[in-house]
C-alpha cells in the first residue's frame, strides 16, 4: 500500500469529496483533505493511534482551514501495524460537514535485493 485514498462520509452539500490520501514506501504519509464546492472554511480535527510490535502512539492535530482545503497536513508514522484514523471537519458555525473513522493495516515495505 503505497498509494492509497480512503473516503470519508460527508454530511453536507458543499463538500464533494474529503477523506485520507496514503502515501510512501519506508513511512506511511497520511493527508487528510477535503475537496469544497465552493470556497469554505472552518476547522478539522485528526487523530491518529498506532499499535505495532508492542508500541502504542497517538498524534492528533486541530487546525482551521480556509479556502475549501485542509492545505498541506501531513502526518508520517512506521509502516508497521495497526492505525486507527479519524477526522472530523466542521465548517465556521460548528456544522459537521464530513467525517472518516477507519482503522487500516499498514505493511511493512518490500525488501528490495
């Protein structure tokens, strides 16, 4: 899995996309994003737990985003284990406007000979 989009549940006409875009081969980059209709702003929440090889990790972050993008938030981990993601945006009057709650498996990369 180096390259890989998974998609949130949006709860309002002005978003027409939002999710998590996964990338990299040796660290997983996590990008959440939301695509908007129309230009919007307000704030999104994102939380990230890790589990592997007997390690626990967490992040989270909170910003506001304007112009109908989350801009450039990423988030690098290991490629090994376990990820709960969830991410909650919220437009200016605190009006949900989509959410993702996933837990994926991230593989370790192929070792290259």
């Amino acid at each position: 899995m180096n390259s890989q989009t998974i998609l949130g549940n949006i709860s309002d006409a002005r978003i027409t996309a939002c999710g998590l875009r996964i990338e990299g081969e040796e660290m997983a980059v996590l990008r959440p994003f939301i695509e908007a209709a129309r230009d919007l702003e307000g704030t999104f929440a994102l939380n990230i737990a890790a589990q592997s090889e007997g390690r626990n990790s967490t992040t989270s972050q909170r910003n506001s985003f304007s112009a109908g993008s989350l801009g450039q938030t990423q988030v690098a981990i290991n490629r090994s284990g376990r990820v709960r993601v969830t991410l909650v945006v919220t437009d200016g009057a605190g009006k949900s406007l989509c959410d993702l709650d996933q837990t994926i498996e991230l593989s370790l990369p192929t070792t290259k000979i």
